[in-house]
C-alpha cells in the first residue's frame, strides 16, 4: 500500500490586477462595521501578513481524501487584527473550522488609503488543503 504524503498549500490572495479589485469591489458588496472593500484602483494598499499561523489539516478529512479550497472573507482592522471572518467558500465544514481558526490568528500590516491612513478593510484570502 503506498503511503500518502499531507501538504498543506496555504495561498495568501492579494489583488494585484485591477480587474480583480474591481470585481471585489462592485457596487453591493459591503463589509461589516466601518471596514471598506479593498481596492487596489484606489491606491489603496494591501494589508500584509507578519504572522502567520498554518491551518491544522484535520485528521478525519485526511483519511476521508477530503480536499479543497476555503475562501474567507476577513476584517482586518487599522491595527492589523483580524476582526470578523466570514465562509464564501466551503468545501468541507472540517477544512473550514480548521481555516477560521487560524486565520483568526494572524496579524497583519494594516491596508492604508492613497494617503497613508491604516483602515479597516475587507480582504479575501483562500486557504488550500491539498493531499498530496
């Protein structure tokens, strides 16, 4: 029987083009609280990670083979706190769980404006469980 190897690919999505931003951006998105929608065709500038917590891969899913892709939603607030997070995409409640929880961890450089202000600011990152 050959052994399966676990990687856990975590991908950090930024919005490099301006066509990502704008279709992130559209005129009925909303964030909670004060945060505003990221956008780059502002001159906004992203938010960066400098901590980083990996996503635990959960055991049952690992030998179930269950794979995928979580897309979140976060709040990152004008200190660099992650502050709400929210599921757009959920392959398996276990990979989910597991995504928020670390997420919810991390700190990042906070978004600022054209003009330097750090705000509140809504960002979508995905999170790949992947077997390998």
């Amino acid at each position: 029987m050959k052994s399966r190897h676990v990687t856990l690919v975590l991908i950090f999505l930024t919005m490099v083009s301006l066509a990502g931003a704008a279709a992130i951006s559209g005129p009925d998105r909303t964030c909670a609280g004060e945060a505003m929608v990221f956008d780059e065709a502002q001159g906004m500038t992203a938010p960066e990670a400098v901590y980083k917590e990996n996503p635990a891969f959960p055991e049952e899913a690992r030998k179930e083979g269950v794979s995928g892709l979580v897309v979140l939603e976060v709040v990152i607030d004008r200190t660099g706190t992650v502050d709400d997070v929210s599921v757009l995409d959920d392959p398996d409640p276990r990979l989910t769980a597991a995504a928020v929880k670390a997420i919810r961890n991390w700190r990042f450089s906070p978004a600022r404006t054209a003009d330097g202000k750090a705000v509140d600011v809504c960002y979508e990152l995905t999170v790949n469980f992947a077997l390998k």
